[in-house]
C-alpha cells in the first residue's frame, strides 16, 4: 500500500470517528433541550467547536437527527429480524425481541428519546416519513407475534393484542427517560427483570 494511500484510509477513518463523536453529541443534545430548541451552535458548543466547523462534516440539524434516527431505527430493524428468523416458539421470540429492545436501547438512549418525543412531529416533514412507516412495520411484527402466541396457546386468549403491545412497547421505550449505560443494573439485567414482571407476574406462586 502506498504511504499516499495509507494517509488517505487513515484521514477517512479519522473523520468517520469525529463524525460519529459529533452525531452523539448531538443526539444528547436534542434529547435533553428537544428538536425544535436545539440549533446548529449549541450542538457545535456542546461539542467544544464553533459553528461553521460543524457544517464540514453535516449539511443541517435536519441531516444529523435524520442519521441518529435512521441508524437507530435500522439496527432496531435488523436485531428483531434476526430474532424472527431463528425459528424459535412465540414465548422464545418475545423474550427475544424484548431483549434486543433494551440492548439498543443502551447503545441509542438518546436517540430513543428523541424518537419518543419528536417523532410524530417529524413525520410531518417529507425528510422523515420513514419514521411512520417503521412505527408501522413494528407495530405490525408485534401483533403477528402475539397472534402467534395466542394460537399457539403460549399467550392468553382473553387479552387484547392491540393492548397488550402499547402496553409492552410504552413501558419499555419509556426507560429511556431513565436508564443511563453502566448504571446499576446492566440492559440485560433490567431486560430479565422486565420479562419475568410480563410473563410471569408481580405475585408470588402459592
């Protein structure tokens, strides 16, 4: 490899890793200040350079929460597609995905945040209107689940799946408010505890 191409990989690798320090940044600040409040120089403040420095690496704030949301949504998309093709029975399946929740969950807090408080907002824009067609596509691979499970006798019958995914889906995206990474309990931890509140109840067996 030639001493040209060497330096070209390694500013390229450079800038990628700055990018990827820049778009964190950003998503801790529309989290904490929201969409609507947070400009391009408080994220380029929060990240201890000036403003016109921010647009070499992103053209808007409409670019940077496009990436934090898309990348989030996306690999949300592939760890529940991967737990879907294991073949695995409907109770399995849910214990599955419910974990996957949590472990992205830990690695895109801030952009879970976002999603749950600007999300329906920024669908309205032309730029995001993927946003609902995920909220769709998930929407529609958790009631086939549960579904499933009711078939397969694995669920309860009497309940209704359309109420029993917003309860799931609410009360575990809602822990974004409150999980911070490294905290006392791990994503996996809290994922286990969540699972045996939901399959198996808050009482103890008689």
């Amino acid at each position: 490899m030639s001493p040209r191409r060497r330096d070209s990989e390694g500013t390229a690798a450079a800038r990628a890793k700055r990018r990827a320090e820049l778009l964190a940044t950003a998503a801790e600040v529309f989290a904490s200040q929201g969409y609507a409040a947070t400009t391009v120089r408080k994220v380029a403040d929060a990240a201890g350079i000036l403003g016109g420095s921010l647009y070499y690496h992103f053209e808007s704030k409409e670019a940077m929460a496009d990436e934090i949301l898309s990348t989030f949504l996306d690999e949300l998309c592939a760890a529940y597609e991967s737990v879907l093709h294991r073949g695995l029975n409907a109770r399995d399946t849910l214990e599955g995905i419910i974990r996957e929740s949590f472990r992205t969950l830990d690695r895109h807090r801030p952009a879970v945040v976002l999603y749950q408080n600007e999300s329906r907002h920024l669908a309205a824009n032309e730029r995001f209107h993927y946003l609902d067609e995920s909220r769709r596509r998930f929407e529609e691979m958790w009631l086939t689940l549960l579904r499933r499970g009711m078939a397969e006798g694995a669920f309860r019958a009497d309940l209704d799946p359309d109420l029993i995914h917003r309860f799931i889906r609410d009360t575990v995206w809602v822990a974004a408010t409150w999980y911070r990474p490294g905290g006392r309990l791990s994503a996996d931890d809290i994922a286990g505890q969540y699972l045996a509140l939901v399959l198996d109840g808050l009482q103890t067996k008689q």
